[in-house]
C-alpha cells in the first residue's frame, strides 16, 4: 500500500523510497506497458521510462486523487509520446464502421494473457486506440486530441480493432 512516507521520500530523492514505491507498483505499470508495446523489450523500455518522469516529475502530485492513478496516467502517456515519436498511427482505412457494438470477449472465455497476446499482434495504430478506449476508458474525442487525429478515424482504428480480434477469436474457435 502506498502511504504519503513513500510519496514523501520520493520527494525528497530517498533512493530507498524510490526502490519501495518501484516494487509497489512496477508489476502493475509493466501490464500497461504491456498493453501498449509491440514486444517485451519495449514494454521494458517503457516502464524504465515512466519511473524515470515519475521520479522527476513527483513534485507536482498535489495529492488530490489516487497516487497510483496519477502514475498510471504519466506511463499511459509515456507510452503514447513513444508512439507518436514513432508515428505508428495510421490514417483510417476505408470506411468507418460504427464502433457502438459491443466487443464480446466473454463468450469466448479468454484468459487475460490470451487476451493482452492477441491485443499486442494488432497493428499499432489499432492496438493504442482500442487500449485507450476498451481498456483505459477515453472516448474518441479524447483518443483524438492525445493522438493528434480525428475522432473518425480514432473510430476506426478502434473498429478494425474488433474486426481483428473477432477474427482471431474466431481462428481460435477452428483450432
């Protein structure tokens, strides 16, 4: 559990409070590492990134709202700068589809690991969008204005998204 001593000794560059607070949530920033990285080695790079702002940047948690929340947001967007150095968003294709429909995963009965496999093989404009909107919670509007694109073509990207795991599900079923 994170208590304001660890926050604290953050502040004040404690390397012993750094080291707490790294094994206190570092597994749960690695997942979204995870979710937004094309391999391990970058989802690696990316949690090593997000600890290094997370140290510098500590001085401006005011402490309204979740400690871990607010980590949570500066590895989300460390993540999307990494991607937007990168430009690995591609513009929409075709037509967009209406991404109203549900996503059904759960008669599908997927693991989380099987789940956060087939997410890191969609293609990486896809997969950062559907991880913003299925997983994190941002709605197109919002997906568009940290992306730099439009809300129709965050849309569909997260469209094809489905398509793409629904067709992995789908080939998975055959097996």
């Amino acid at each position: 559990m994170l208590n304001e001593q660890i926050i604290q000794g953050c502040k004040d560059k404690q390397g012993s409070a750094q080291r707490q607070l790294y094994e206190l949530v570092a597994g749960r920033m690695m997942g979204v590492c995870l979710r937004y990285a094309k391999d391990d080695e970058e989802a690696k790079d990316l949690l090593q990134e997000g600890f290094i702002k997370v140290f510098q940047q500590i001085d401006a948690f005011r402490g309204e709202g979740s400690f871990e929340g607010w980590i949570k947001k500066i590895f989300i967007n460390t993540a999307l700068e990494s991607i937007r150095k990168k430009k690995l968003l591609t513009q929409p294709l075709e037509d967009e589809e209406d991404a109203s429909d549900n996503f059904l995963i759960q008669e599908n009965k997927l693991e989380a690991k099987e789940l956060l496999q087939m997410i890191r093989k969609l293609p990486d404009g896809y997969r950062v969008v559907f991880n913003l909107y299925a997983i994190e919670g941002f709605n197109h509007r919002e997906i568009a204005q940290q992306l730099n694109i439009t809300e129709g073509t965050s849309k569909s990207q997260y469209a094809r998204a489905r398509q793409f795991l629904q067709k992995m599900l789908t080939e998975e079923k055959v097996k």
